[in-house]
C-alpha cells in the first residue's frame, strides 16, 4: 500500500466516525419522518464504508506491488506552499486591524519574496501599484467597502 | 413562430450596449485566463460572482458565461505554443497542436482551433436552443423523488467519469454531501454542525470553497513545483489554415460538435471528457491513426471544437433543470441565487430576456472571439512570458479580496484557506475536486428533495415512479459496472496463474 492511501483513508475514516457521532445529537427520525439528524448520521455511516473498502481494496495491493515515489515534486517544495499558506492566514487576521492597503502592500511584498524575488526596488514598485490598483477597482470602480484601518483611504 | 420571436427578443436583448460591453469583457477575461495556465473558470468566475451582485442578472449571467466559453478558446493557445494546457479542456491538444508548432505550423492550428471553436461554441448553442425547452417542460411533470433520482443520476455519473478511482470519487462525493449538511436544516430550520459559529449558519459558502479547492489548491500545486514555460520562439504567420486543412478537419470539426454537445449535456463529463473522446474517435476513423501525436490538423480540430461544444451542452440541464452539469455550472449556479433565480424548468417562462439574451449573446460572444483571437495572438502569447512568481501573487490577492467582498466576513477567506490547502492535499492524495463540489452545490437540494418524497410515507416511493426507478437503477448499473469487471480481471488473471 501506499503511504499516502493509507494516510487518506484513515483521514476519510476518521471524518466518517466524527459526522456519524456528531449526527446523533439531533434528532434523526425514521425513514417515514426524517428528522435534521438523518440524512448526515447516513452520509457519515457510508463514508465510514467507502473508507474501509478503500483501505481494505489497497491493502490487498500491497502483495502485488511496493511503490515508492517522492510525495514533494521538488524537495523542500512543502516549505513554499507553508509559507504562502501562513502569510495568507497572518493576512487575513490583519486585514481589518491594518486595513486593505497595508496589508495588500504586504502580502504582495512577502509573496514575491517568498517567490524568490532579489530586487527590493521591483517588490515595493509591484505592491505599490497593486495596491493603487485594488483601490481603483474594487473601491472607485465597484464601490466595495473594505476595511480601511489605520489608513484613512 | 414563438422560436423566431424569442430569438428576436434574444438579440434585442444582447444587442442593448451594456450587455454588449459585458459579453465582450466576460470574453477577453476568459481568453485571458485560459491562456494563463494555473487559473481556470471556476476560480474566475468565482471571484467575479461578488462583483456581479450589484449588475443587472442578464448583463451578469452574459458575463460568466462569456468567461466560460472563452476560457475554452484562449486555452489552445498554450496547449499549442507552450505545450502546457491553459485550461483542462486543452490537456489533449497539446498532443498534436504542440507538434504542430514544432513543425513551423502554428499559425493553421491556432487558427483551425479558433474555427474549430466557433463552429463547435454556435453549433451547440443551436441544440441548447432547441433542446433547454423540451427538457424544461418534460421537468414540470418532475416531482421530488425525479428530482432526487435525477441528482443521485448526476453525482454517480461524476464519480463515474473521474479520471482516477471510483472509489475515490464517491469518498469525495460522500463528503461533499456532508459539507453540504453543515448550517441551517433546509426543512426545520435548526442548525447543524455550527460550533456555534455564525459565518456556518447559513452553511459553508459555495464560493469560498470553490475559490479554495480550483484556485487555491491549484495555486499552491504549481508553486511547489513552479511551471517552467519554454515558448516556442517561431513567427506566426498564416493563421489561416490551408484547404487541405479544411479538407481534413471538416468532418473532424462535426464530429467534434455532435460529441462535445451530448456529452456536454451528460452531468459530470465537463469539458475535459469530450475532448478526450473526440480525440480517441477521430483516431479511431483515421486512414493514418499511426500519425496522431506528431501534429496532425484533426487531432487540434476535434477536441477544441468538442470543448467548446460542451459549454453549450452543460448549460442545458442548468436552465432547463436547475441541475448544475459540472463544476463551472455550480459556480454559475452561485451567480444565478445571487440575483434571486433559481434556475429550473419555469426559468424560460418566468426569465424570457435572461433565458434567450444569454443564448444570443453566446452568438455574439463566438463571433467576437473569433475576430478577437487570432489577430491577439500575438498579445497572448507575450502575456506568456510573464514568469509565474509574478503571476501567482496577484492571484492569490485576487481571491483573497473577491472572497472578501462576498459578506465583508474575514472568516470566509479563513474558509477558503483551508479550502485550499484541501485543495492542494487532495491533489497530491490523487483525489478529485468535480465530485465533491458538485455534490456540495447539489446536497442541500437532494437533501430537501429526499425528505419530501418521504413524507409521501412510502420510503420506496423512488423505485415504484417509473422515471425515479430508471435513473437510480442506472446510478447502480454505473457503480457496480467497474467492480464486476475488476473481479472479471483478476478471475482472469487467477486462471491465467493456475495454467
């Protein structure tokens, strides 16, 4: 078996037996009058199947076939996408505290960095006028209010 | 008579210089995005949906479906010059259309696909013409437990046409469905899965979840391994394809449309299947079929006028049902309740300028892409050269903020994050998104559909209706199918062994 299946099966398991636990504490109801509990307390019970019919179906594989490939594409690839995935979370927490503009200003300036971008200059010209671009689209062009901050703009 | 009036009201409809501008934008953003490999229609349409909420529904729903088809047509260009598909309806072009330009001959297959796609994108906008108001009226005799067939019919078909393991395909089903689940109970109202959380009491929303697995996830896919782009430097010149061209790619080009269009329709085959299919048929035909896959005409005409075929087919069962074929049609979906629509069988009766306006300007918006396209090419083609660690910052923001302008809620684009990295997972996992998002979009209506019929007291009453039976029989036809061959194989494989 694969690593990964055995990884994915056991996640798909796991979310089964939580939605067919967590059902159970609404009302269910019977095939005639179904209650709000129902249809997820099933949902749950066959994902919890396929899960095990999965597992099963590769475990049976690994008799017939041993294979070993890389996970990443590219060693250490995993450390860019953590990274673009932690800016974009510390940005959304920010964005209303700072405002768009600075935090538009900065998640452009450390996603260029993480994207390996040597020239300062070229990074804040880019996130500048990225930010001057987001203010005229989305705030003259289509009136859509976003947080200012600590910017009065 | 009625045909020709509607028709008529269509193109007035379309003709109006708002919904002239917006099908032209909706067509260019499509080109554009197709072109650009990373970002498809789905995110796109996606981030455009908040801005759409303060147009007019027709000018909107013009829009969205120009990105849709137009995606299709910008997506040849890189499947042909860069050998990267732009758009996962152009993977099978690249076979041929990369070998074309290899050969000096990029110019006729850039130039057969924008045909190729014109005539594929109006043929099928003629059957969608034809085919939305039959269906519609055969729907109103539709009653839940049809409906809830119907939408059994739809997922099994996704899971059934996924490229990688059934088996897969319905855990990501099953869960789709589940996600579904969190939020209000459509019929009691009560809630369900909330932790408490407002940003989940009306559900998690349709928009950040497709933001997150089709943008997202995609994004994060390419920038763990960044996309290395080597254009091929050749001067295009001749886009216009010969008469042996023509000559070869006229049936080719038919065929295409016949295939993209029905199969279009089928819920779950997209735009990526047709392609696939009309690829393997028109080899399947060839006098020469050793010669497919070193740059022959027909291998770029039939999959680019099959994708573009499709768009039309996918939208029948959308606005003649209700019933999202695909991915993209959920996310159309969005647009359409955004503007208080439900799309389904009264929307041609209730909607006649939206229903016939969208059809003309889908006319409209073909004609404009074909003179757009090939004289642009060469723009596209610069637009190539943008590296993608420039590229994918700018649209990382622009879900960032599209999610953002939704509800002005911080926590949707916190749900679109963890979408994303989902997204990314079930990539690497080899599991697929058409499932699970069809079965998100579908869920809260199956769920409602499948309690009403119950509440007629019989739980068999979905085998004892004639067209209910049918569709579910089909469903478990379609499910068992893979496994009674499986067992075939390895019976074979054991006798094999035991001789």
């Amino acid at each position: 078996m694969k690593y990964s299946d055995l990884i994915s099966g056991i996640f798909w398991l796991v979310i089964g037996l939580l939605f067919t636990i967590w059902s159970t504490h609404y009302q269910i109801g019977n095939l005639m009058r179904p209650g709000s509990g129902l249809l997820p307390l099933g949902l749950g019970i066959l994902l919890i199947l396929l899960s095990l019919i999965f597992l099963l179906g590769q475990a049976k594989k690994s008799f017939l076939e041993n294979v070993k490939e890389p996970f990443f594409t590219k060693p250490g690839g995993w450390r860019k996408v953590a990274y673009a995935v932690l800016i974009l979370i510390l940005a959304t927490f920010t964005f209303e505290k700072l405002g768009y503009l600075l935090t538009i200003f900065l998640l452009i300036v450390f996603l260029m960095l993480g994207a390996e971008f040597k020239s300062w200059k070229r990074i804040i010209l880019a996130a500048f006028f990225t930010a001057l671009g987001i203010y005229l689209v989305f705030v003259l062009l289509l009136e859509q209010p976003l947080p200012r901050g600590l910017l009065r703009y | 008579m009625d045909f020709i009036s509607n028709l008529v009201l269509g193109f007035n409809v379309a003709f109006s210089a708002t919904n002239l501008f917006f099908c032209f934008i909706g067509c260019l953003i499509g080109t554009l995005i197709g072109v650009l490999p990373g970002i498809g229609p789905v995110a796109t349409i996606s981030i455009l949906l908040p801005g759409t909420f303060g147009m007019d529904p027709v000018a909107s729903i013009i829009l969205l479906c120009g990105v849709y088809y137009g995606a299709m047509y910008g997506g040849s260009t890189t499947s042909i010059l860069v050998n990267i598909p732009g758009e996962a309806g152009s993977i099978i072009t690249c076979l041929d259309g990369y070998q074309m330009a290899r050969k000096g001959r990029a110019g006729p297959a850039l130039g057969i696909s924008a045909f190729g796609s014109f005539i594929g994108g109006t043929g099928s906008i003629l059957g969608l013409m034809l085919m939305a108001p039959l269906l519609a009226r055969l729907a109103l005799k539709f009653g839940s437990p049809e409906y809830f067939a119907l939408m059994v019919f739809g997922i099994t078909m996704v899971t059934f046409l996924c490229m990688g393991s059934i088996i897969k395909g319905l855990m990501m089903a099953v869960a789709g469905l589940l996600i579904s689940t969190i939020g209000q109970d459509p019929i009691s109202g009560s809630t369900r899965f909330t932790l408490d959380r407002m940003t989940l009491m009306d559900g998690v929303g349709l928009v950040p979840v497709a933001m997150g697995v089709f943008g997202l996830g995609e994004i994060l896919t390419n920038i763990e391994g960044v996309i290395k782009k080597d254009i091929f430097e050749t001067k295009l010149k001749g886009l216009l394809p010969t008469l042996k061209d023509w000559a070869d790619s006229k049936w080719p080009i038919v065929r295409g449309t016949l295939i993209g269009f029905f199969l279009g329709i089928l819920p779950g085959s997209g735009t990526v299947i047709p392609t696939f299919i009309s690829y393997a048929v028109e080899k399947r035909l060839s006098r020469h079929p050793e010669k497919f896959g070193t740059g022959v005409i027909e291998g770029v005409a039939a999959p680019e006028t099959a994708n573009n075929a499709a768009t039309g087919g996918s939208l029948v069962t959308l606005l003649s049902l209700g019933i999202p074929a695909n991915v993209v049609m959920a996310v159309l979906l969005g647009g359409f309740i955004i503007h208080g629509i439900q799309p389904g069988p009264l929307l041609i009766t209730k909607h006649p300028s939206l229903f016939w306006g969208t059809i003309a300007s889908m006319y409209i918006g073909n004609g404009m892409l074909l003179v757009l396209n090939l004289p642009l090419i060469g723009i596209w083609v610069k637009l190539l050269k943008i590296p993608y660690n420039i590229l994918f910052p700018l649209i990382l923001l622009f879900c960032f903020i599209g999610v953002y302008t939704l509800n002005n809620n911080i926590y949707e684009i916190l749900i679109m994050i963890i979408f994303g990295v989902f997204g990314y997972l079930m990539r690497k996992f080899g599991f697929e998104g058409a499932p699970f998002m069809l079965a998100m979009v579908l869920g809260p209506m199956m769920e409602i559909n499948f309690r009403q019929s119950l509440l007629f007291g019989d739980p068999f009453t979905f085998f004892k209706r004639p067209i209910s039976a049918t569709l579910l029989i089909f469903s478990l036809f379609l499910l068992i199918t893979p496994l009674i061959s499986t067992i075939a194989r390895k019976r074979k494989q054991l006798e094999q062994l035991e001789d």
